[in-house]
C-alpha cells in the first residue's frame, strides 16, 4: 500500500540485508536476485515495485508483470464524504449487468443465482468453451503479431541498434493516445494475445505536495480511495450523510476541547457516531464488485512523487472498470475514515517507530534532506492526529482533477473502444481547483531551475564549502553499526540520470561489482549497496550508499572511507570498456523485461508519461543507454559523486 521512503528497506546483493524501517534481516540471495534487486530504481519508474516498504530490495514490491495483490483489501471497506453525486445530467449511470455484461446492477451483489439448476451451469460453461475456441479461431493473427512484437522485444534487450528501431516502430503502431477536453490522458496499448486487459492510473500527486502539518494526507486518501460512492458501499446512503457530517463536527469539537470533562462527553459522542455510521457502511464493497467480475491484482501505491491504482480483468469487462473508476473519482464518499487513520497510525509503529532503525532513518532524512522528500510518505504522527475529513476532501478537490491523471490501459482492447467508454464515463468531469505553483525543472528543461535538495551546512556556509563544514548525522540504534553516504544529485530529466544508474550499477549491480568485490569478498562489509535516486526521482534527490561493516573488520569510519576510496575511484577513471559492455546489456533486458506484461506495460506507459512528460522517453532512456560512453559516465560521476557534496550518517551499536 505505502511506499515508505526514508524508512526505506536498503539490502546487500550477498546477504539481502534490509531494514524494513529498521527492520533487520539477512537472507541469502542469488547473483541474478542481487542483480534484480539492484536495479530497483529503473523497477520503481517502470511501476515494477509498489509495496508497503519501497526502499531497494524489500521484497514487498512486485515484480514486473505480477498481478498478484500485496495486501488484503478487506480494509478498503467503507470511508466518508460530504461529496455528492454527480447529477444526472453530468454523468452515466453505471450499466445493469443484463444490459451489458460489463456493468453493476444497482441492486445486485452476486455474479450467479445460487438457486440455478444444475443443467443451466453445464450449459454456460458449455457455451463459454464455444465462444473461447471462437475468439481463439478469430484472433490468430492478432495473436501472431503479439508474437512479432515480443519476439522485436527480446531481440532488443541483446542487442541494440536496428532491434531498438523495430521496437520504436511496434510501439508506434501498436500504441494510442488521446486527452479528453477536461484534459485527462489515455494511453492505449493493443495486446491481443489473451482476452485480458489492465488499467493503471497514475495520479500525479504524492507526498511530495502535502503541506507542512498534513503530512500523510496523500497516503491516507489513497486508502480512502477505495471506500466508495453514494452508491458504493452503504446500505442506505440518505442516513449515512448526516451522521458523517455529525461525525465531523464531533471530532473538529474535540480537537478545541477545553476540559477534560468536555472532551470525555464528546469522545462518548464521537464514537457512538461512529458505531451509527459503520452500520451502515457496507466493507470492502468496491473490491468485491471487481473481484466477482474477475479483477485481479487491484491495488494501489503511495510514493513521494506518485500515487497508483491498478487491476487487471477480463477484457469484456472493461466498461465495467470505466463505469466503477468514473464514480470512485468523480463522487468519493470518504467514509471509515477515522477508524481507517487507526489502521495507519499501526502502520507507522510497526515500520517505523518500533523498528530497530526506524527512528534513525527518519531523523537522518530530515536532517540530509532540504525539499519536502525529508519528509515520511506515511507521515507524522501528530500531523495524522489532526486530519479530518474536510483536510481530506480539500486535498482531494486539489490534485485529483482530471489534468492530474494518467490512464494507460493495456492488453486486449481497441482505441476506438476505450475513446468512446471515456468520453461517456469521464467527459462529463471538470477540473475543479488546481494545484498552484509555477512549474519547475531540475534540469532546466522548463519552469524555474530547481535547486539540489542539500541541506544548509553547520555554521551556514553552502555547498562545497569543504570538509571543516561537513554533513553528518550520527545516532545510535539496535540496528548499528552501518553507514549511509547521500551524495546530492539532480531529478529523473537530468541529462545524467543514466550516467548515475550506472553508477550505481558498477559500484554493487552483480557480484562483479566494484563494492562487492573490494569489500563484500574480503570480509570487510556484509553489505554494500548502492542506489542512483532514492527516496524518489522527480525532484533533486540522492544517489545514497549503504554499508554494513564485516564482523571484526574495523569500525564504520573505516568502512566510509573504504568506500570513499572506490566512489573516488569511478570518478577519476570511469568504467572499463567491459563494465560498460555488461551495463548495457543488463540495463537494456532490464528496460525491455517490463514490457512483457499487460500490467507492467500499463505501468511503465503511465509512468513515462507522468514523470518525463513522454510515453517516449521508455525508448529515450534505451537510446540514451545505448549511446553512453565511459568518458559520460566519469564526468557525471565526477559532477555529483564529490567529497564536498555528501552528507554522511553512522549508525552506532545501541
């Protein structure tokens, strides 16, 4: 659910080392898992990781293709709002399933009648055969030229050059793009190879927007997400609505409360509300509707820079998603909600405050950290406290218009077909109030320039102002001793994110990296890992390193300047034309592996496309790979990966 990044989870490509927010465990890992592990941020961008922990290597994401959900989504029952319904006028009611086959009747719950005869069953597993060999017989050629594409994929990820062209020209052909006049994006990849189809919304808005004192507000809408409509998720909507309201009034009145004596009548009033407003609420209706319509993998991720929804169905179930998304996001009823903030303050325990290194990774982002990545995706626990439902639906109202959404639907679906359910669906929702701020680049591609997220140094002085004014951070923790270096880097559209990739991929990709060679083989460090952008990538970031000293080897100074030695080393020299060779090839199967799943291609699309600005740049950043040299990876290595430009934490044994 959370993609929780200062508590971010960093492992070792020997031992999978990972403090999950501080929890520390080793498990021992294959060259090819270390390798994948590795490359987490080209993962993260392509929508391949989303889970409670995102940080490098926690395990909790999924993998590129999985539709496989990573949480129960019983919780995501019932939520409150005082939003109402779209008029009839500005929207469509939401198909009977008898007329379509692909919507909700309004009154219904049950795919099947329970009560049907036996020989009716026989007759439509019977007729379900029939129709399968008969889309099966239609469909050869689809299905051939899924072949043809793929087999284009695989060709490129060994080799570059005219493999990379045939790749571009399946993309172009097999991929459409249109923008309602409200301004909402779609992305349309054919995949006609199975009767299957998966929707990924990318919502440009995540932690990264919250203000000071509301921190957690994206991670918690993205629960409430999943609460419902008037219509989804209650038994009886017309009584629901008042006791919100009344149950909002209760707990803004007992945030002023003045004695003890008023604040104990109305916590008694605020929770028999409460109890009024769950019984009628109806849990977890929502996924229930997508799962008996066969949705698998529904879920959604909260980062710094994002938040995603996503499933994955039948492809003669698509207006039914249409219809179901329309209403979530056009007519939220944010219903649970304060049981639901009870559900995350646990989360925040458990990741974070009673987690061995939880507390110290927090401290250490707000104290490396100067833009608004210092601050924890699951958020603060005071600020937590004081959100309510309004601080929810203006939060809402301000970055869930339709210009903030990205839709790329990908698998068996035509272009004409998805333009005409979005027009009847979503054509009818306006962009109501816009997230202000003139826009900004870290690369100066547009917008004002974006400076590096580098704190000020002690005494004032700015960056570069040489090792008396050094960053630092030390703390002890149960989950010491280790070490943290977070060199100051610019956004994802830097022309050196890729240089910076490899990098990272150099000093611990494989088992032939520098760091594992020098110091993981000789016992020096039980992990040493590296990652090009974390926490998150479309703003300034880090590029950080994390080490574990080996036992008896020495202590976490000598570790840093071990590592020190071999991040000077890259700088100065760059990499060997065989270090090079290898980064492209695993880098380009890397970028070209995402593309082998409904899912993972709908990620990756709306990802791009949210992120860079362009679907393209997944083809861009193949290109750029291609074309870099040793002598571009030294100077981007030398630009960022500097003395001066570091801030340094030691993890010391408790």
């Amino acid at each position: 659910m959370l993609l929780i990044s200062h508590n971010a989870l960093i492992t070792s490509p020997t031992l999978g080392t990972s403090m999950a927010a501080g929890v520390l465990t080793c498990r021992p890992l294959r060259p090819q898992q270390a390798a994948s592990q590795q490359r987490w941020q080209r993962a993260r961008r392509l929508g391949c990781v989303a889970g409670p922990q995102s940080g490098p290597g926690s395990g909790s994401g999924r993998p590129c293709g999985s539709t496989s959900p990573r949480h129960d989504t019983s919780r995501h029952g019932s939520a409150s709002s005082n939003n109402s319904p779209p008029s009839e006028s500005g929207s469509r009611a939401l198909p009977s399933r008898e007329s379509s086959g692909t919507g909700l009747s309004s009154n219904s719950s049950n795919n099947t009648d329970s009560t049907a005869p036996a020989s009716a069953s026989r007759r439509s597993l019977l007729a379900a055969a029939t129709a399968g060999g008969l889309y099966a017989w239609a469909g050869r050629s689809l299905a051939a030229a899924d072949a043809s594409a793929d087999a284009a994929v695989a060709a490129a990820g060994t080799s570059g050059g005219a493999s990379l062209d045939l790749l571009r020209r399946q993309l172009d052909q097999r991929l459409s793009e249109f923008t309602l006049p409200n301004g909402l994006r779609f992305l349309v990849y054919e995949r006609h190879s199975a009767p299957i189809v998966s929707f990924h919304i990318y919502a440009d808005v995540g932690a990264f927007d919250e203000e000071d004192g509301q921190t957690g507000l994206a991670h918690l809408l993205e629960h409430m997400a999943f609460k419902g409509t008037p219509r989804i998720g209650t038994s009886d909507y017309r009584r629901e609505a008042p006791l919100l309201e009344a149950l909002d009034d209760a707990f803004y009145s007992l945030q002023q409360a003045g004695s003890s004596r008023e604040a104990a009548r109305l916590q008694q009033q605020f929770e028999a509300l409460q109890k009024q407003a769950a019984e009628l609420s109806v849990p977890n209706a929502y996924g229930a509707m997508l799962s008996q319509e066969g949705g698998v993998g529904l879920n959604a991720a909260t980062t710094h820079d994002a938040t995603k929804y996503y499933v994955s169905l039948p492809a003669n179930k698509a207006e039914w998603w249409f219809a179901l998304e329309s209403e979530r996001f056009r007519a939220p009823v944010f219903r649970e909600l304060y049981s639901e903030k009870r559900v995350v303050a646990e989360e925040r325990r458990l990741r974070v405050d009673n987690s061995p290194l939880g507390p110290w990774s927090e401290q250490f982002a707000l104290r490396s950290l100067a833009n608004n990545y210092r601050r924890p995706v699951i958020g603060f626990p005071e600020d937590l406290d004081r959100i309510g439902r309004r601080e929810v639906q203006a939060f809402f109202r301000r970055h869930y218009g339709p210009r903030s959404l990205t839709v790329a639907v990908a698998g068996d679906v035509r272009p004409e077909q998805v333009r005409r359910l979005a027009e009847r669906y979503f054509g009818g929702w306006q962009q109501g109030e816009v997230a202000g701020g003139a826009p900004s680049s870290c690369s100066g591609s547009g917008g004002a320039l974006e400076a590096l997220a580098a704190p000020p140094r002690p005494g004032g002085n700015a960056a570069g102002g040489g090792a008396a004014s050094a960053w630092e951070y030390r703390a002890r923790s149960r989950a010491g001793p280790a070490l943290m270096q977070a060199y100051y880097r610019p956004c994802i559209n830097s022309p050196d994110s890729v240089p910076l990739d490899m990098a990272s991929d150099l000093l611990s990709g494989t088992r032939s990296s520098r760091l594992y060679r020098s110091l993981v083989l000789t016992g020096k460090a039980l992990a040493a890992t590296a990652y090009a952008s974390y926490p998150a990538e479309k703003h300034p970031t880090q590029f950080v390193i994390y080490g574990v000293p080996g036992k008896g080897s020495g202590s976490v100074e000598r570790l840093d300047a071990e590592i020190t030695a071999q991040v000077a080393a890259l700088a100065g020299e760059g990499p060997t034309a065989d270090e090079l060779r290898r980064y492209k090839k695993s880098a380009r199967v890397e970028l070209l592996g995402a593309l082998g799943s409904n899912s993972a291609v709908a990620a990756a699309l709306a990802s791009y496309q949210a992120l860079t600005g362009d679907w393209r740049n997944v083809l861009g950043d193949l290109q750029s790979i291609e074309d870099l040299s040793a002598a571009e990876a030294r100077d981007a290595a030398a630009r960022w990966l500097r003395p001066d430009n570091v801030f340094k934490g030691y993890v010391l044994p408790a």
